[in-house]
C-alpha cells in the first residue's frame, strides 16, 4: 500500500478533475480509517501539491450545505512528474 499522500497525488493522474470529497471517496476504501483520510487534512494535501506545481485549480462550487469545493486536476507536467516518481 502506497503512502496516502502519494495515493491523493496518484488519484489525480487518473482522473479529469476532483475535489477533496472526490478523493476521500475514491480512497475511502483502502485508506478509511487513516487520520489524514478526513476532509481537512486532504485538502491541506491537495494545496500543497499545487503550490508545489504538481496541480492546479480547475473550478469551484458550493456543494449542497453551501461548502465551498475546489476542483484540481494534473495538469500534463504534474502528471509527468508525479507518475515518474510514483509507480
């Protein structure tokens, strides 16, 4: 099993885009009961790999409690570089 961050980081080179709550359902199933697995922690996870370059914000909305959700994707050069470094 992969570190959570390096799956978090994995999930977004396959998929078009994906919001915090997009990512903790996706791996809820391998990674349900880690900490870092709760809606903050993933999002502090999701900015920093953008503020590392590896995304980058797509769109935001609010969901249906009027939450904002921030969308992110891979763009082809974080892809690159996140799936050099993690197989």
């Amino acid at each position: 099993m992969k570190p959570l961050n390096y799956a978090i980081l994995k999930y977004f080179t396959t998929v078009e885009e994906a919001c915090a709550d997009d990512v903790i359902e996706a791996l809820k199933g391998q990674y349900g009961n880690f900490k870092g697995l709760r809606k903050p922690a993933v999002i502090e996870a999701v900015m920093t790999a953008e503020a590392n370059g590896l995304l980058e914000e797509t769109r935001y909305d609010l969901d249906k409690n009027k939450e904002l959700r921030v969308y992110y994707h891979a763009h082809k050069e974080g892809a690159d570089t996140i799936n050099s470094y993690i197989k």
